[in-house]
C-alpha cells in the first residue's frame, strides 16, 4: 500500500468506531543502513515497499497514527518487546531450534515494531495501554 491509501484505512478506521484500538505489526527505522539493505534486498526481488516512507522511526509510526485520528498512540521494536518476556518463556521459545546467528536475529527484531492506537475507551481501559 502507498503512505496515502494506509493513511487512509487508518483514518477510516479510526472515524468509523466511537470506541476503538487499532494495532499493527510493520517495519521501522528503514533509514539506516540495515532498513536500506533490506529495502534493496527485496527490490532486487521485485517486491517494492511502497508504503516504507512512514517506517522511519517508531516517533514517525506513532504520529502517522495521531494524525489520522487516534487519540493515543505507542510503540516499540520487537526486540525491546522481546525484551520485555518473562524470561522462562524466552528459554522455551530459545530451546526449540538452535540459534547461531543471534547478532542477526536482533537486528531484524530492531526493524519491525508493533503499534497500537485508541480512541475512546477510557472507561474500558483503553487509554492506559502504554510502553
């Protein structure tokens, strides 16, 4: 999808619902160098990324979400969410296959994030979702 047709399923979801969340797992920080070579990697596949303009930075997720109509927004990177597991449950998930290349692993988990954003919902509990 291009930035302007995802801003306008953002914005269409958020008009559409009174009391909402919206979540979503996507690229970011696409402007280094690691998020370049990937850029390049895949359009040597024949699989441009139209919509990587807003992946720049978590900040930049965040807002492409307030300015399309929700009231609050957060994010992190699947490393710091990664991070944040109790840590029996990242021995299992570690003890299923053998990883050699760990360095490579965080670095990937550093260019997807996952972002959510409400609107409403204060009496659900919704506003205090955060980092």
């Amino acid at each position: 999808m291009t930035p302007e047709q995802s801003a306008s399923l953002i914005k269409w979801a958020a008009s559409s619902f009174v009391t909402a969340m919206f979540v979503n797992y996507e690229q970011v920080n696409m402007e280094d160098r690691f998020g370049q070579i990937m850029v390049e990697n895949l359009r040597r596949r024949q699989c441009d990324l139209a919509g990587v303009e807003p992946c720049k930075s978590l900040e930049s997720q965040k807002q492409r979400l307030l300015s399309n109509g929700w009231e609050t927004a957060s994010a992190m990177n699947m490393m710091e969410l990664y991070s944040r597991l109790p840590r029996t449950e990242v021995s299992r998930i570690e003890s299923l296959e053998f990883l050699d290349e760990l360095e490579l692993l965080e670095q990937l988990m550093q260019h997807y994030c996952l972002c959510w954003a409400t609107k409403g919902g204060s009496h659900l509990g919704l506003k205090d979702i955060t980092c």
